[in-house]
C-alpha cells in the first residue's frame, strides 16, 4: 500500500514539473513569430526532376532515372526553400555548382585582348597598266629596218626599235633647212618685221618636227648635216619586255597603227579574289604578303592600291589590286600566288565564339551572376577573329560567360520562362499542378448484360473484360458442366 501510494506521488510529481516546464517554453516563444511567419510564405508549383526537367511531380521526392532529389519550383520564380529570393532579369535559373559539373558547364571572362587574323586568297601576277608604253609613228610611211624582231625582247629606254622613211618627214626637214637659212639672211635686215618673220617660220618648221616625236638630238643632226635625214629612227620610250610586234620589213605604216607594246615589269600588279563576306575587312593601304608555289621559301611584300567596285556574279568575289616591287624580275605575269591579308583590329572586347547562342533574331549569352545564378542576356557582336567575337554591346570586362554546356543551360532557361507565362492562365495555378485527372464516369451496363461484360460493337455476342470470370464460371462456381 505504502509503495503504491509513492508511485502516485512521484507521477503526479512530474506531470506538475512537465506543465510548469511546458508554460516556461510557451512564455519565452510568445513573443517570437512562428517559423514561417517572418517570411511570407511561397507557393510551391511543382516538383522536377533536376536532368530532366520534363518530368514533374505534386509531391516531393527522389527522380526515377537518375536518382536525385526533385528540385522545388516556386510561384516567383525564386531558388529552392531555404535560398534567398534575388531580383533577377526573365529567365535567369539557379544551377548548383554540383548540378554545372554534372552538365559540363565551363565558364569564360570576358576581356580585352589583341586581335588580328590573316584572309587567304589566290591571286593571278599582271602587268601594270601604268606602265606599259603603245608605240605609235605620228606620221606615214614605210618599214625600212627593224632593229627588234620579236615579240618577248627585252629593250632598254632609249633604244632603237625600227627606222621609217617618209616623204612627208623628208619635206618637213626641207623646210627646217630653208628656214634656217631665211633666218640667217634676214637676221641683219634693217627691217625688223622681216627678221622677226624668219625667226618665227623657223621656230614653226622646228615645231613641228618636235610634235612628230623627233628628238632634239635628231634636229641638230639635221641642222649640222644641213641635208634631211632620209630614215627616221624609233626609240623605245621605256625599258621593258615587247609584249606585241606589230610591223615588218617594207610595211607601210599610218598614224593609227600600233607598231610594239612593250611593258615595264619593275612593278607587277596581283588580282586577288576574295569571299564576298571578308571584303570588310580588306582596305586600301593595307599590307600584304604573297608566296609562290615553286619557291615558298621566298615571301613577297605588297601594297593594297584599289578594290574593284563589283561583286562577280558566278564566284562571289570581289577582286582586289596588290602591288609588289619585282626588282630582280621573278614575278612573271599569269604566275598564280598564294595571298595573304592582315587585318589588326587593336585590343578589342572579346567573347569566345562557343559562348555565343544564334538564333537567327538574336544573339544571346549566359553570365554568371554568382551563387549559381545564370542570367540570359542579348549581345551585340561584330566580326569573328580566330574563334573569338569582337563584343560591340550587352557585356562588360570582366564578366563571366558559359562556354560549354549552354544548351541544356538554355533549354532550362526558356522551360523556365514558358512556365511562368503559363502560371497565371485559368487552370495552369500552382493549386492544379500534379492532381490527376477525374476519371470518366463508367457506362451504364446495358439491358439484358452481365457484370464484367462488354457488349460487341453492334450488340453481338459479349466479350469478357479482362480479369472478370467467364459466365460459366459464375454458374457453376468455377467448375465446367
């Protein structure tokens, strides 16, 4: 009894010291807010599966493919319960770094560097047109010798190329003579005006020999033979190689006919072909080197001097000129060359290529905004130098891009911003997500049907529905008659 009566004491002993202990937690919890109540409270949409985005669940748990824990998607858009909630732009997603290594994810800085590439071409070795010399005789007559013969001589300036007789030259150097010596006769006259006049028919007949091409050193021959020449000699007028012949011995000749063409070649021009999308990038003034095929050891060194001002139509190329000293003559015309462009840009902004998203409207790039946030922004860039684009707006030095894995990281991104468009239309709320759908009201049995039963299509013979016993079964409790 005695023992009794000490076994209720002690348990009303503690249930007093439990209600006191429980009143003391009550009272220092009052005036603390509820868990929860500090923040307010989010609306969970769904649950998904972190590499698969596409499978979705109303409850939480682990993913049946690849065995992760399904990520919480909230109403706003924000982290998983327990992160904080940051304002960032339409379509920024939060990857764990674990998640970025599962994926692949590599990140780049964007920053200014020195950028320079080089633009190949072919190109084809010409004359230069501006120095190549069409020898013409301004007067009639005939072939009388022929001091280079053929076509592909090599001529120095000043060197005899043909004599021609010409009786119109003969009279004209007939007139000199006389001229001159109405000149000496009247050159001590009393009467000025005779003077004046014989100094002037002579300065006509000198003039017009000069006009003809005939050199000053051919007149004085004249003057001091006092006799007219009777064969007028031709010099060329510039050293180079003879690219036509025209005349041969005993051939009459007039003013309009072409008797040599000869072509300096101490400078040559290169036509070059380039892509109609690198035209940009060539300009006037813009050095350039050039091998040949049979000696690639030997670089050549040139000077963009015009850019033709059209497209050709078949290759999509547009031609530019380049011109290169040939002092030892080794640049032959019709050699075909292998070209080659450099094109600095300076330091320059500049975003690896594999950063860069193009969908045609747009270009686009992820930045690490930090804590795993990656944020989806429009860039404007401009040319692409070795794997490399040149950043014209949208980043800043020293921001941080993804460079591998941005398509999953896309993918993400746009799933994101689809479902958040679709958040606030009826029946898409984060209350309808994961219920399943009320299942259709079963049809009536028709009249004269068993339970189990389907009538045919037409009402014919009954078909069994899987799992339900046959009639015979039902009858005859299992057993066949």
């Amino acid at each position: 009894m005695k023992k009794f009566a000490f076994f209720v004491f002690t348990l009303a002993l503690g249930m007093v010291a439990g209600a006191l202990l429980y009143r003391q937690l009550l009272g220092r919890g009052a005036g603390a807010p509820a868990a929860g109540q500090g923040k307010q409270a989010r609306k969970i949409l769904y649950y998904v599966d972190p590499m698969h985005p596409a499978y979705k669940s109303d409850k939480p748990g682990i993913a049946p493919d690849c065995g992760m824990n399904l990520e919480t998607v909230y109403e706003d858009g924000g982290a998983a319960a327990g992160a904080e909630t940051v304002a960032m732009p339409p379509g920024t997603i939060n990857v764990s770094p674990e998640k970025q290594q599962l994926i692949g994810v590599k990140f780049s800085e964007v920053r200014a560097v020195p950028l320079s590439r080089t633009i190949r071409a072919v190109g084809k070795v010409t004359w230069d047109e501006t120095k190549i010399a069409r020898i013409h005789a301004k007067f009639a007559g005939w072939i009388d010798t022929l001091t280079v013969d053929y076509t592909g001589q090599l001529v120095k300036q000043g060197q005899p190329l043909l004599s021609i007789y010409s009786p119109e030259l003969l009279a004209s150097q007939q007139e000199l003579l006389l001229a001159q010596k109405a000149r000496g006769y009247l050159a001590g006259s009393p009467v000025k005006e005779a003077a004046a006049g014989a100094d002037s028919l002579y300065a006509a007949a000198r003039r017009r020999l000069e006009l003809w091409d005939i050199t000053d050193d051919q007149i004085q021959e004249i003057l001091r033979r006092n006799a007219p020449i009777k064969t007028m000699t031709v010099f060329s007028p510039i050293s180079g190689y003879v690219l036509t012949k025209n005349v041969f011995p005993k051939q009459r000749i007039t003013p309009d006919s072409e008797l040599y063409t000869v072509a300096d070649l101490s400078t040559v021009w290169v036509i070059a072909d380039i892509y109609e999308y690198e035209a940009a990038a060539v300009r006037l003034g813009q050095p350039v080197r050039m091998t040949l095929a049979y000696d690639p050891g030997r670089t050549f060194r040139g000077t963009v001097t015009y850019i033709y001002p059209q497209v050709d139509n078949t290759t999509r190329t547009l031609k530019a000129r380049i011109e290169f000293p040939n002092p030892g003559l080794q640049l032959k015309p019709d050699m075909y060359a292998n070209v080659e462009f450099v094109v600095d840009y300076g330091r320059k902004l500049a975003v690896p290529e594999e950063a860069v998203l193009d969908s045609g409207a747009e270009r686009r790039v992820f930045v690490d905004r930090g804590n795993g946030y990656l944020e989806p922004r429009r860039v404007e860039v401009g040319e692409k130098v070795g794997g490399q684009y040149i950043v014209l707006g949208g980043l800043k030095a020293g921001e941080r891009v993804v460079t591998s894995g941005n398509f999953l990281v896309d993918s993400e991104s746009q799933l994101k911003s689809a479902v958040a468009g679709m958040a606030g239309m009826p029946g898409m709320g984060g209350g309808d997500q994961g219920k399943k759908p009320a299942q259709p009201a079963q049809p009536q049995a028709q009249p004269g049907s068993m339970p189990g039963m389907d009538m045919g299509p037409k009402g014919g013979q009954p078909v069994a529905k899987p799992g339900a016993a046959s009639p015979s079964h039902q009858s005859h409790g299992g057993q066949r008659p």
